[in-house]
C-alpha cells in the first residue's frame, strides 16, 4: 500500500451534484480494490493558469488515497474516460512522508541533545531562539 | 583577481534552510509564485539563493504544479 494525493480538474460549467458524483465513483472505485480514499477535499473553483480543454478555469478536487499501484491504474483509467474531468494528477507522497519525518526526528534529537549539553534537561523549553522548533 | 569591488555584496542564503521550511509542496501556490519570475520560468539559484538539495524539490513541485494548471508552463 502506498500514499498517494489524486487531484483533479471538472469542468466549471459542472453542477455540485455531478462533482459529488464523480467523487463518489472515484471513491468506490478505490474502496473495491481494497484502498482507502482517506481525504477527499473540493477545492472550489480556481482561475486555470493556462487554456486547458478551452476552459479558463475549473474546479479542483483532490483525493488523499492509500493504495496499491493497480487501483491507480484503474482511477486514473477512470479520469480519462470522463468528459467532465478536463486534467488530472497523481503524486507518490509516501517518499516525501518519509523524508519530512526523517527530517523531524533528527531535529527532535538536536535539540535533545542540545539541551542536555547545556544542562537544561529539566528545562526542556529551551529559552534560546536558535533551537525553538517550529510545532508540530 | 580583477578589480577589487568596491560595494559590498549581501551573501544570499535559502530561503527554505532559514525558514526551516520542509515540505516543497505543488499545491502552495503561493510559495512556489516567488520562485517563477514573470516569463514563469524557474528562477536559477544564482539569483534566488535557494541551495541545491532544496532547488530540486522546489523545481519538482514547479513541475507538479504546472501539470496541474496551477502555474503556467510559458507566459509573455
């Protein structure tokens, strides 16, 4: 199982109901192959930065998704054949997720250490402004 | 060595190192807008100081994001 983030555009001229239904196809698509659609976000209504389909503008609907590579295969198979999704992407995100923790944890140990170096264990809020880490 | 310069130069420094900005995500828009000067070409570390490890997640995301129509490929 992998991470992925599905967006899509639909054609502006769409109704609401239609973007819901769309979502729901692409949704039961991913839970019958055994993935999980964790996130579904309408992004409302943005301005295209360039002519796509003839549309100046669409809206955007993004999937958060786990799942295998063949359910991918099958939504996007899916957004193709669609008439009212003018453009869609996929991104892995699960090598990103693991970089930002990798990232977080080293920062973690950092100021662990730090700390201990100047004897504020006790004081884990270090009062110094080089180590505030930003929260998360 | 040339002639000496006279003035001063400020030393760049990344703007994702000091800011401690980790994500390079395709989706903020409005982060990757300051690194695509007006022609919506990807600024060159030369000028925008950005280091190397962080200039390439940064033109990954401006690639995403131009896929996705959120930023031009070319504009005049």
């Amino acid at each position: 199982m992998r991470n992925y983030e599905i967006m899509f555009i639909v054609n502006p001229t769409a109704a609401d109901e239609d973007v819901d239904k769309i979502n729901g196809q692409i949704e039961g698509v991913i839970t019958a192959g055994g993935g999980k659609a964790e996130k579904i976000e309408k992004l409302g209504k943005r301005r295209l930065a360039y002519i796509v389909k003839k549309f100046r503008e669409g809206s955007f609907v993004l999937f958060t998704v786990q799942a295998d590579g063949a359910i991918i295969r099958e939504v996007e198979r899916r957004l193709r054949v669609m008439d009212l999704v003018i453009k869609y992407l996929t991104v892995r995100m699960d090598d990103d997720m693991k970089r930002l923790a990798k990232i977080k944890a080293h920062r973690q140990k950092r100021a662990a250490h730090r700390g201990r170096a100047r004897g504020e264990a006790s004081d884990r809020r270090g009062p110094s402004p080089a180590e505030q880490m930003p929260e998360e | 060595m040339a002639m000496q310069k006279q003035y001063y130069r400020r030393k760049k420094v990344c703007k994702f190192c000091v800011e401690r900005i980790d994500s390079i995500n395709y989706k903020d828009v409005k982060l990757l807008s300051q690194f695509v000067p007006e022609r919506s070409k990807i600024m060159p570390r030369r000028i925008s100081g950005v280091c190397t490890p962080h200039q390439r997640l940064l033109s990954d995301a401006i690639k995403k994001a131009r896929n996705i129509a959120l930023l031009p490929f070319a504009s005049e």
